[in-house]
C-alpha cells in the first residue's frame, strides 16, 4: 500500500523589477512550492527569448510568510510589506556577487500561493515529508 503523496504547488505570475531611477518593468515568473523540500520555495525568473534559462532562487517558506506583515531576512534574500498606489504588495529583494535586484510581488499572488502550499504541507509538519535518506544520497552523488 502506498502513501499518498501530496502535489507541487506552482503559480505563474508576473513580478515588477524596480529599477534605480524607480520605474518598474515586468518580469515573467514561477513560484514553486515541492512537498519532497518542504521548507523551501522556489521562484524562477523566466527570460524573455526562447533559449534564454530561467534563474532560480531557493529560500524559507517562512520567509515569505512572515515578509507579508513585517520586515524578514538578512543577506542574499528578504522579504517586506511594500504598499503603492497600485495596491498591497510585498517587496523581494535578492543579492549576490552578480548583482542586486528588488521586486514587487502582489500580495494577493503571495497569499494565494502560500495557502496552496499549507494545504500540501501544513505548517508545523514539514518534518513529517522531509526523507532525510534520500536528501544525504543527493548531497553524497554531487561529489
């Protein structure tokens, strides 16, 4: 008898890249929630040409839970309530030795995509999905 295992989640939407003079240009992207890696999120940014790699970033699911009403994160990714004539948003800021980059995420698109994935994986039970044998085998096949 097999378990049932539960679904990926996945939203596509589109961002806004704030740019430093302040305007703001769309951005096509996936959040992408796996039960197999239950504490994380992935959001891929998507390219505009056809041969162009999406770009990936991995980060706490918990991050962008608690970005919705306050200020989270130190280093490469934080989150934080970010409001604008247009409406409620949350702002998402990435780093790294290329670059940084700041986005506007609709808070709607956040809060949609975040109670898919505890309906998933509630809150408080990630530990109960996550095979430690199989992510150790992972890391030891990298070498």
């Amino acid at each position: 008898m097999s378990a049932i295992r539960p679904t990926s989640v996945e939203v596509e939407t589109s961002l806004r890249l704030v740019a430093p003079d302040a305007t703001a240009l769309p951005v096509r992207a996936s959040l992408r929630y796996d039960p197999e890696d239950p504490y994380a999120v992935h959001v891929l940014f998507h390219a505009e040409t056809s041969a162009g790699e999406p770009v990936g970033w991995s980060f706490a699911r918990e991050l962008l839970v608690t970005g919705l009403d306050e200020p989270a994160g130190i280093g490469d990714v934080r989150v934080w309530p970010w409001a604008s004539t247009r409406g409620d948003f949350v702002a998402l800021a990435l780093s790294s030795p290329d670059g940084n980059a700041l986005f506007e995420v609709p808070r709607s698109v956040l809060v949609r995509f975040l109670r898919r994935t505890y309906i998933a994986v509630p809150r408080g039970r990630e530990s109960e999905h996550l095979d430690v044998d199989a992510a150790v085998s992972r890391l030891l096949a990298d070498r």
